[in-house]
C-alpha cells in the first residue's frame, strides 16, 4: 500500500569530472589520410576535443574499438583537449583507451589541456606527450547537490524511493568516485609519478613543464612527436596517418 510521507531533506546528486572553466572550442575532425610511404600499416588518430558527455565519448569510443579491429591499424595517437566532463561518460571512455593500450600502443597528445575528466583518459596511455604551452592535471571531482527539501509530501513505497540522498551519503558517493579516478592514475602512471596521492588530491592544474617535472606526462612534443613515438613503439618504419572521424 503506498503511504504519503513528509520529504526529508534529501539531495540530487550530479558528478563531474571536469575543470570549471568556459567550454572548449570543439573543433570537427574529418577522416583523412597523410602518406608516410607507401605501407598498409598505419598510425590512428583519434580527437578527444570537447566536453565528454555521452554523445561527445559515443563516436570516440567507437573509433577506438574501431583501431582494435582493424588489422591495418597498429597504433593509436589519442589527441586530447578537454577539461573533463561528466564522470559516467568518462570512466567508460577511460576503459576503452585502456582496452586499446592492451592490443596496440596507445600515446598521447595533449594541445592544449588535459585536466581533470581528460587526464582520466589520458592516464591508461602507454605514453603522454603535451605542447610546451598544454595544462595538464586537476585530479578530482566537482559534484553538486540540488536541495529536494522543497517538496511537502510524495507519494512513494518507501522511504528511499525518491533516490535522495543526504548530504553525508552525497559526500561519501563523492569519496567513492574520486577514489576510482586516484586508482587509475596511480595504477597507470605510478612509476612515473613523483606525487604522492594527497599532493595528487588536491587537483591542481600544471604547466607542461612542471607535469614533465612531477611525472604527469613523459615528453614535451607535438602531435607529430607521439606519431612518432607511437610508430615506434609499434615498429613501424613506413606507414600511414589517418586520422578517425569522431564528430558526434
């Protein structure tokens, strides 16, 4: 039998893995291929260049699972420029970068920014290759909570129906989540980092100098530096760059 309660005070919660600045440009990536020499062997590069959200990482990941299948593919050069975006979108587009780096050498290159939700998909990357003017970083997440106090009664079966939370459980779901995000850079980047999980934790946003310095990337370089690099983890001497539409 449904009874009417009193709402408690309870909170909406939205996680966000993303830097709080004004929203990228997202430039269109087009499919187009550079002729190294003539090869079938070829280098992938696929954009990551707006806020993730789940129609921004759909195209992404489907590239990326794309690469894994393709026998002409070799390697990956994942070109990041982000400040982050929301976390469900980006803990699976995280996955499929990491699935990748298990088939194929996956490096990156970082244009402009890396920070928060872009660092999460950058981390799984064999290699991190950023601009000399690039930010790179702000490990954490942001979350908000919306006050459903306002409501004078609901009809519900049960006390947790509504899917509130208090701001304690909020806050716990929070830890919980920016755990798995600490997980994966210490998992993937550990023997390279020179920061230690709560110098980790307080999210700052580092010049490519400085994240070349603390361990966050390994080389300061162009695009053109992690086709390099990802050839030559593949051992490629000829091949093509081909660059994988991601438009979403």
């Amino acid at each position: 039998q449904s009874r009417i309660r009193s709402a408690s005070r309870s909170y909406t919660v939205i996680f966000v893995v993303a830097l709080l600045i004004g929203a990228l440009a997202a430039p269109t990536a087009f499919a187009v291929a550079n002729d190294m020499g003539e090869s079938t062997e070829s280098v992938a590069v696929i954009e990551v260049s707006s806020i993730i959200a789940e129609p921004t990482a759909a195209p992404v990941k489907e590239q990326l699972q794309n690469a894994r299948t393709n026998d002409s593919i070799q390697a990956v050069v994942l070109n990041v420029n982000t400040p982050g975006g929301a976390l469900s979108a980006t803990e699976s587009l995280a996955l499929e970068v990491e699935r990748t780096a298990e088939e194929m050498p996956v490096v990156v290159s970082v244009s402009q920014m890396a920070a928060s939700g872009g660092y999460y998909v950058s981390a799984p990357a064999d290699h991190i290759v950023a601009n000399p003017s690039a930010m790179v970083g702000s490990v954490g997440v942001n979350f908000a909570y919306m006050n459903a106090g306002s409501m004078s009664s609901a009809i519900q079966s049960g006390p947790d129906k509504s899917g509130g939370y208090t701001e304690e459980e909020a806050i716990e779901m929070a830890d919980m989540m920016v755990e798995g995000f600490y997980g994966t850079v210490m998992d993937h980047r550990g023997d390279e980092l020179k920061l230690t999980k709560a110098e980790l934790s307080y999210a700052k946003v580092y010049p490519s100098q400085k994240a070349l310095h603390n361990g966050m990337i390994d080389e300061i370089g162009t695009e053109e530096t992690a086709i390099q690099r990802a050839a030559e983890r593949a051992d490629l001497e000829r091949y093509d760059v081909i660059e994988l539409d991601t438009t979403p």
